[in-house]
C-alpha cells in the first residue's frame, strides 16, 4: 500500500500552518517568492519536505503540454473546436505567446518548488543529527535542480534564486545565462547523489535515493555535452546501471501495473492515491477519448492528449509497449469500434473523475541504461556495451535484438536509440527533451508538420502549422515576469 501517501494526506494541512493558502501556494511568482515558512524542529523540516513531494502534483499536472504535446508524440485532438481548449493547441502548434497559461502555470510550478526547497535548506540547522540534516537537505535540493533542469531546457536562462527574498529582491534579479543555471542545478545534484540513502523502504518508501539523482545527475552532463561533461556522465551513469540495487523487470507492463507500484525499476515516481483524498491524478480523464462515457475511464475524457498517427506506426510488430501505452481504438455502446487513439498509460479502475491512484515515473532504471549508451556513443561510437545497454531494453519488448550490421555506425546507433527512448518513454515527459538534448528538435517536428495527418487535412487548414524555427525551441518568458519588472530580456522571437 501507499503508506508515503498516506502520510501525504496528514502532511498537507500541517505544512500549510507554515505557508499561505492553497491558492498562493500554487501561483506564487518569481517576483513574490518570500520566506513565508519558518521551521523549528526535525518533525518540522521533515513535513516541509514532504510538502516538496506534494507540490510535484502540480509541477507534472502541466509538464505534459510542454514536453509530449510540444513533441511528435502527441497533438491536440482535432475533434475538440477550433474555439476549444485554444491554449493547448497553441502550445501544439508552437504559435504560443507569453501569455499562454501553460507557460505562466508551469513557470509558477516550478519556481513553487524552488520556493519550498530553499525555505528548507535555509533552515536546516534546526535538525541536530547531521547525518539526518544532509538528507533533508539532499531531497530539497534534488528538487530544486529537478526545478531549473526543466527551467533551463525550456526557458534557457532563468532565474537562479538560492534563498528565500522579497517581493521587491525578486524585482531586482536579473536573468543567469545559461551555463550558470547548470553550473547551479549541476552543484545540487551532486550534492544530492552524495548525501541521499542507498534505499528507501518502508515508511521511506517513495523517497529519493542517490540512485534518483546520479541519473538526473549523468543525464544533465549528457544534455550538456563535451567530452569532459561526456566522460561525467558515462562514469556517474555506469553506477547506477552496474552498482544500484535497482533493475529493469522482465515485463514492461509491470512496470506499469497499479498493483506494482515503485518496483524494482522505478528510481523516482510522483505518487497519487484514488479515493477523493485530494491525491488523485488527472491524466487518465485528461488522455481518454471525448464522448467515450464510461467505457475507457470513469467519467469519460478531454482528448487533449492524442498519440499521433506517426507514434501509433513507429512501433515494430510484435512490440510490447503498445498495447501498455496508447490504443488505436475503445470499444463502446453494443461493441461499437471506435476509431480514436488515446493514452492508456495511466488508466486504471477509480470512483470519481480527475482521481486515478496510477503513479507517473519520473526516472526508471531503463533511463540510466539508454542514457549510459547514449553516452558511450557519443564518445566512442556504437561499442559492445552501448549494443548490449540498448538491446536488453529492446528485448525485454519482444522485439530481436540489434546486431551491428544494422547499427554499427554512430549516426545509425543515435538514430535505433532515438526511436528506443521514444517508445520505452512513451508519454512520459522525454521525448521533448530527447529531442533538444539530441539536437533533433527542429528536423524531426518539421516533419511531423509536413506528414502529420493533424496538420494536414483540408477539411480543418485552420490547423495547418508551419515549420518552427530555432528560436520557437524555447518558451517565452511568461508575461506577467516583464510587466512586474520590464527591464528583464524577453526570448528572441517573442
């Protein structure tokens, strides 16, 4: 059972004695980020902390529209109107403006969590076992790192905040270039993977390990590339994949199953439980087809999710992670087929709209052993090893492994393990970043635009999209940011 979450029910009205109401607490900007919270004890820091895994519901309640909408893997379904759900389609059609909602909710998101970290690491002292302390700590600052990793791939600059201030000090912050903000989160990585336990276990279980955070660690070297920062992540990766207690399962759908929750293969999940507690999640009413009543969740869905015709043909016959992912179609009133794609990923058995208990993975074991052979390629070409990393992944789908007479160059390894991490990953948040890590972003959604079904049909050419350009690799600075304080640099193009 969820025993973390349950003490997640209890934690969320006594953290709130230590800050303002839930409303504030989900839209507190930048430039009202203030030292609200003051702990006094070890029980204290400790719920703080939790508070910290609570407000990742927020953070993911928006990061798909940003990373799998914003993809080739998904788009907005063409069935809700021209006049539905327009924020959406703007992000999917990459015509968004710095007042799109999803870049002002996701920047909040994510500065919350800043937010909360920083009130825990400034006041940390208060846990007199030291060895205790440097967990808190560790767990708060993996979460601040997670925070600007996202930031800083979306936004490019932002801005670095390491403490609580003001209102009017927010004012005053001018934007970090780039390789600041990594040399920032890189620091809380490291920290984390040095001072997080090996395990967590029972009441822990659900916490972050070192594990956790050495893969975000290789994955952010990795995104930074160069052969120094190559070599940092190959190394801290091989770790986790050949010195973990962590593994990858024989069945992918286990990986999956609600009844297999934080297995062996998960390094870091956001957790949710059903049962109108308030921890419920929304994505499989969010994912599931309009008008489908009943009969694919409870409550029917919004479509705001839709794989698209390119990622329902990118898998193999025979591949297993379909049918766990996405389906070409559901089944109604009297047996009638429905011919509409949707997300399954995240379905499971539940009483009440927008209150699914499944999990969202965040880190699995496979991502440190496909990021490991990323790595190795990326510096030595396709190896024995990079061959063998990628081919446990795919067979473990039920597909026949890779040999090298298929693979055996550089750019046609990147290429296997590009679509591998597209259909391992499949509608968990990746494969935009996969895409901008690779430097495949403008190629592939140029693509996509030009074959895609969504984007071309002449009954709809309202939906018509075209090419994106660098610049539209990166959001807008929300609005709400430059009229609080207009002497902050707005992203080229916006």
């Amino acid at each position: 059972m969820k025993t973390y979450l349950r003490q997640l029910i209890i934690t969320i009205s006594i953290v709130t004695l230590y800050t303002s109401c839930s409303d504030q607490l989900n839209l507190e900007p930048i430039s009202d980020i203030g030292a609200n919270e003051f702990y006094q004890n070890t029980e204290e820091i400790n719920l703080a902390v939790v508070g910290i895994y609570n407000s990742m519901q927020n953070m993911l309640d928006k990061e798909f529209v940003l990373t799998e909408l914003r993809s080739d893997n998904t788009y907005m379904s063409p069935r809700n109107s021209e006049t539905a759900n327009v924020p959406y389609r703007q992000v999917d059609r990459f015509v968004l403006t710095s007042q799109n909602i999803f870049v002002e909710d996701y920047w909040r998101a994510c500065y919350r969590i800043i937010s909360l970290a920083n009130n825990v690491i400034t006041q940390i002292d208060v846990v007199e076992d030291q060895e205790l302390a440097n967990k808190y700590e560790a767990e708060a600052r993996f979460f601040r790192a997670h925070a600007y990793f996202n930031l800083v791939r979306l936004w490019g600059g932002v801005f670095i905040v390491d403490k609580p201030i003001s209102g009017e000090e927010a004012k005053a912050i001018d934007r970090s270039n780039v390789e600041d903000v990594y040399d920032f989160l890189l620091a809380d990585l490291e920290f984390a993977s040095n001072n997080l336990p090996n395990t967590a276990t029972g009441q822990d279980l659900g916490r972050l390990t070192k594990w956790a955070a050495k893969t975000e660690l290789g994955k952010a070297y990795l995104t930074l590339g160069g052969p120094s920062n190559l070599t940092k992540a190959e190394t801290v990766l091989s770790e986790v994949v050949y010195d973990s207690p962590f593994s990858y399962l024989s069945s992918y759908a286990n990986v999956f199953n609600i009844n297999n929750e934080y297995n062996n293969e998960i390094l870091f999940a956001v957790r949710y439980q059903t049962g109108s507690v308030g921890l419920g999640a929304p994505f499989a009413n969010y994912f599931a087809p309009i008008q489908s009543d009943n009969y694919v969740v409870t409550g029917s869905g919004d479509e705001l999710n839709v794989p698209a015709t390119s990622m329902s043909n990118a898998y193999p016959l025979g591949d297993d992670r379909k049918d766990v992912s996405m389906a070409d179609s559901w089944v109604g009133f009297q047996g009638q087929v429905n011919e509409y794609r949707y997300v399954k990923k995240y379905n499971s058995d539940f009483g009440t709209v927008d209150d699914a208990g499944n999990d969202w993975p965040v880190i699995r074991f496979t991502d440190a052993m496909l990021l490991l052979a990323e790595a190795i390629n990326e510096s030595s070409g396709p190896t024995a090893e990079a061959m063998d990393l990628l081919n446990q992944v795919h067979e473990r789908a039920g597909l026949t492994a890779y040999d090298a007479s298929e693979i055996g160059t550089y750019f046609d390894f990147k290429l296997a393990l590009e679509l591998e991490r597209k259909l391992e990953f499949a509608f968990e948040n990746q494969r935009w970043f996969d895409l901008l890590r690779t430097g495949r972003a403008v190629t592939v959604m140029n693509t996509q635009f030009a074959t895609e079904d969504q984007y071309n049909d002449p009954n709809r050419p309202q939906f018509k999209t075209d090419p994106i350009q660098e610049f539209q690799l990166l959001l807008p600075i929300p609005q709400y940011e430059i009229d609080l304080n207009p002497s902050i640099a707005q992203n080229i193009g916006y």
